[in-house]
C-alpha cells in the first residue's frame, strides 16, 4: 500500500473543489458563531424592559404574553447579531490568512530574484 504525502509546500487551498472549500468556510464560521454566542449580550432594548417592568408590577397573563413575546424578539436579535459577530470573525480571519499567504509568496519571489541577481543571472 502506498502512502500518499502532500508537502505543505505544495498543498494550497485553491486545489480543493468548492464543496471542501465551502465546508471549511461553514466550520470556521459555526466556531466563529460559538465564540460570539461567549460575549455577554449588553443590548439593552426598551420594549424589554417595558415588559419585565409591567409584569412584575400585574403579572397577569395578558403581561405574561407580552414578556414572551418581547424575550422571543431580544433571543432573535441576540443571534442575529452573534451571526453579523460570526460573518466578521471569518472574514477577518481568511483576510489575515490570505495577506500573510500573500506576503510569504512576494518575499519568497523577491528572496529569488536577489539570489538571481547576485549569481549574475
């Protein structure tokens, strides 16, 4: 049995199909989500406090409706600003990846044209 082996000098993100591609972008950007989901939410809306305030001053059953639906609408904006939180983690972090990627092949290309250049090539 032979034992395939890719150098990391050869291996490169832009031989992998889009499937793989998009796989890796879903896994760091559900890692990315969960470590938002960790920041302490500091929203503060009215329409919340509004219907804590009124239900425990009458808890009745109408203000009980209210509070639900008021926690329903605060969990909602909580996600959806943990998934813009996760959305700007990812691209940050490919566009710190793809710039150090970048940076490493412009000083590699420029190691190599010095070598040539001092050889007399």
């Amino acid at each position: 049995m032979q034992r395939l082996s890719i150098s990391p000098a050869t291996a490169s993100i832009d031989s992998m199909t889009v499937v793989r591609k998009a796989g890796y972008f879903l896994l760091a950007y559900f890692c990315a989500f969960i470590l938002a989901n960790l920041i302490p939410e500091r929203v503060d809306r009215r329409e919340y406090a509004i219907a804590v305030d009124e239900y425990t001053r009458d808890p009745t059953a109408e203000n009980e409706v209210a509070l639900k639906v008021e926690r329903r609408e605060n969990v909602l904006a909580h996600l959806r600003d943990n998934a813009m939180i996760g959305f700007v983690l990812v691209v940050l972090g490919y566009g710190i990846w793809g710039g150090s990627r970048l940076v490493k092949r412009l000083v590699h290309q420029t190691d190599a044209a010095i070598v040539l250049l001092t050889n007399g090539i």
